[in-house]
C-alpha cells in the first residue's frame, strides 16, 4: 500500500500538481470497531482467557469422538474455528498490557490520579485504546494522522497510531512526507496539540520552518503575550514565538486550518473515515491509505489523464 500510495504521489509531482515545500498536518480520531465493553483488566482477560481455553478443550474432546466424527458437520468445525480465534484475541490483549503500564507509569509522573487507574485492552481489537473525541466523549478509536500540500490540498502522507495525543507525531510524518516525494518540506503548520519546544529546534536545524499556535501565558505580569520569548527559550523556539506573532505569521497559520480542517470532513464525510470495519493497526492503516488515494484520484484524476 505504501508503494502504491508513493508511485500515485510519484504521478502527481511528475504533472506539477503538487508542491511540498509547506504542509499541514492534523489528526483524525475514527470510531473503532471495538465495543466499549470490549476492555478488560488484567484479572478478568485472565479468567476470560482460562474459559476460552476450556472452551477449545471441550469442543475438541466432542469432535474427537466416535460417535462425533460420523455426524462431524461444519456448524461444529465453525464453533471451534471461533473459540480458538477467541483465545487469540485475549491473548493479543494481554499482550498489550506491558504497552499500556508503561503508558500509565509516564502518565503518573504528571498527572496523580493516572497511576490509580488499572491499564484495560479489548478482547475484539486489542490495538484499539479509548480516545477522547471531537465531541468530547470517550470511545475506542485510531487516530489517523493526514499530510496535506497547502497549495494543491493533495494528501501527501498518511499515518495510523493507536495514541490518543497528537505530539511527537509531527517530525516522524514530515519526514515520511519527503522520503515519498523526494522533496524537501520548508515549512510546516499543525496546531498546538503537537508543539514540543524539542521539535522545534530540530526542525530549525534542518532547515524547516515551524508554525503552531503559542499557548498564552498562565502569568500576565511576568510574560504579557504568547509571542514573547521565556526565560531559557533556545533561539530557535524564541523566533517561533515571534514569528506567530506577526501578520504574515498568522495568515500563513490560516491555512492549517482552511486545508486540513476541510480535507478532513472529505474524508469523513465520503470516504469511509467515519467507523472502521476492520482491527488492528495494519489493517486500519490500509484503510486510511485507501481514503487518501480515493481522495487525491477524485480530486486530480483528470490532470493526471490529461
């Protein structure tokens, strides 16, 4: 799919239909096919597991009987085909629970409450992890990170991650977007979700301008604005705070908005980006690479045939 999704964006720049040099990014939260019910905690995955697998046993020993095997049928192979595949599942849920501890014990060092609450995986997809959404609820979903070229609104990189948070996630993409394309991305805009003061120095040191909303200042009276540098700001992170500050700053930052915001609602709107049908992050990101393809194919098909 990555090949596929590549050789489109390959098509596109050879017609001139895309530049890279400015991208916005944003993230996308998709429903899961997961049941809220569907997580569980480690005691109970373990007693689930040990059914499950008494489960197996039991039509195993029925199968394997004489008088079973003369009025052995499919009904009776699908039974077994399914509580084998529900033995599976726990097991990939138990497996994730390392994952989701560790999680937990990072969490805890900010937040006290966090370390009170015992990690839950889900017994029908355990990559799915509950997120808030747009609308303010929690549900189990995947959230899909969207690469979009501000000036011909194509969709230039795609990435599926089962974290609920947006941050750390902007250079990994970047980074995909000119291993694609062969380009070399100038600038790039996403929003505050994803602002790490890190990140901004290492996109200053290759080169890449950075344009993220500045968070307002808890104290007035130490920093009057958001676009006043801190105390221990590295020069880099300093600039970026200016420069978020000025006109043309703020009307570059507008484009974030009026590309991904729009390019998005394509997407959940008529591309199937509304609830998965499919588990697991593998699948799922098939899924988002499909939509993307759909999307740029309607949106450029007829330069490409021209």
């Amino acid at each position: 799919m990555d090949q596929l999704f590549a050789k489109l964006l390959a098509m596109m720049m050879d017609k001139n239909l895309v530049q890279i040099e400015r991208i916005s990014q944003d993230g996308m939260r998709v429903r899961a096919s997961a049941g809220a019910s569907s997580f569980r905690r480690r005691d109970r995955l373990h007693k689930l597991l040990e059914e499950a697998q008494q489960r197996v046993e039991t039509l195993k020993r029925q199968m394997d009987a004489p008088a079973a095997k003369e009025r052995h049928s499919v009904q009776q192979a699908a039974q077994e085909r399914a509580a084998r595949e529900r033995v599976t599942r726990i097991e990939k849920a138990l497996a994730q629970l390392p994952k989701l501890e560790e999680a937990r014990e990072k969490l805890s060092r900010k937040i006290a409450s966090a370390a009170q609450k015992e990690p839950r995986a889900s017994t029908t997809d355990a990559e799915a992890r509950v997120m808030k959404m747009p609308d303010g609820g929690f549900r189990p979903a995947y959230n899909f990170q969207f690469a979009t070229d501000t000036q011909s609104r194509a969709v230039v990189a795609v990435e599926v991650t089962n974290s609920g948070v947006d941050s750390g996630q902007s250079e990994p993409l970047r980074e995909k977007v000119e291993k694609q394309t062969g380009g070399t991305v100038r600038e790039h805009l996403y929003d505050g979700g994803y602002l790490r003061l890190e990140d901004i120095d290492r996109a200053s040191a290759n080169g890449v301008t950075i344009y993220a909303a500045a968070k307002p200042p808890r104290n007035k009276a130490k920093r009057a604005s958001a676009y006043d540098p801190r105390p221990g700001d590295s020069p880099a992170v300093a600039a970026w705070r200016e420069r978020m500050g000025t006109e043309v700053g703020k009307k570059i930052y507008t484009l974030r908005a009026s590309t991904s915001e729009t390019v998005h609602a394509d997407l959940r709107c008529w591309r199937a980006l509304d609830r998965l049908l499919v588990r697991g992050l593998s699948k799922v990101r098939c899924i988002g690479l499909w939509a993307a393809m759909a999307y740029n194919l309607v949106q450029f098909g007829k330069a490409l045939m021209s």
